[in-house]
C-alpha cells in the first residue's frame, strides 16, 4: 500500500511559482533543501513575503516557525520588496566615526525612511552593512552595488535625490 502525499498548491497562478515548485521537487521535497527554496523564491520574486514562507513550510513539511527563523536570520534574504535603487551604508568603526550616521539621518530627514526600508514609491531601499570592506574610504557607501568612498552629506544627498526625480530604471 503506498502513501500519496497531497503538494501544497503555489499561492498564485503566477508562472514564476513553477521554478520554485521544480527546486523543490529536485531536492525531493525535503526540510534540507530549505535555503535552495528561499533563495529560488527570492530570485523569481525580489523578497519572501508571508504567502512564500506558508508555502515552503506546506511543501517541505516544516513549521512555519522554522521557515521565518532562516528567513530572517540570514542576511541574504529580505522580507519586503526591495526599491529600484539600493543604498547601503557601512556601519564598520572607521565609517562609523566618519559620518556614517549622519549620512543614515539625512536620509531619514530628507526621504523619510530608515536603514530596513524602502520610500512608498519603492524608488530607494536604504540598509546598514556591518562593514563592505572599505576602511581607508570611510565613510564607505554601496549605491546600487558600486562602492563610493569618503562620501559627504552634501553629495550623498544628490545622487539620491537624482535617483528620485527619476522614473526610469538603474542607473548603471
């Protein structure tokens, strides 16, 4: 007598759920293959939302707590919708004393928005790095993957504003 094991359905019809279903039925539908499943999510949509992380936990038969602790414990993966442009400020000692802060406030102050968030128009996302590496640059900010050093308030502010008076795409 064999077991038939009811698959959970994707939560849309979207067709992007059919590469996530295929990851998760080449690792044979196990709880290993969790973080190959995440990440498969996180291509195909740009972030995890509740209705991915319910679906993973069906798909792999694993809590729900489970799926929202690697979820949220590993840097990679984000849980909301990342914005159109991307800047990520170091935190590191020598960025920190620099002005690091300053840069994260003004942006606060100008854009309405903290490190974790992104504007409404999803124009800007904003996050903290613990360090990119970039020391002797301090202040060190990462604008849509390209590392800018020894930034100042003044021009920092500038690109972000030219970001947000634009509607096209990045500007690479």
């Amino acid at each position: 007598m064999s077991t038939v094991i009811n698959r959970p359905t994707p939560p849309s019809q979207d067709k992007r759920w059919k590469i996530v279903e295929a990851t998760v039925r080449r690792h044979g539908y196990r709880s290993h293959s969790l973080i190959e499943g995440l990440h498969t999510v996180q291509e195909a949509f740009g972030y995890l939302d509740d209705d991915a992380m319910k679906y993973m936990a069906a798909a792999l038969r694993l809590p729900l707590s489970k799926v929202y602790g690697v979820a949220t414990f590993y840097h990679f993966f984000t849980l909301k919708p990342k914005g159109q442009h991307t800047c990520v400020v170091c935190m590191g000692t020598a960025c920190y004393i620099k002005g690091a802060p300053q840069l994260l406030a003004a942006v606060e102050q100008v854009h309405g928005i903290k490190p974790g968030e992104t504007t409404p128009d999803r124009k800007l996302s904003l996050l903290t790095a613990r360090c990119v590496g970039s020391c002797g640059l301090a202040p060190a900010v990462v604008m849509d993957g390209e590392v800018a050093g020894k930034v100042e308030r003044s021009e920092f502010l500038s690109r972000i504003g030219k970001w947000m008076s634009h509607d096209t795409g990045r500007t690479e």
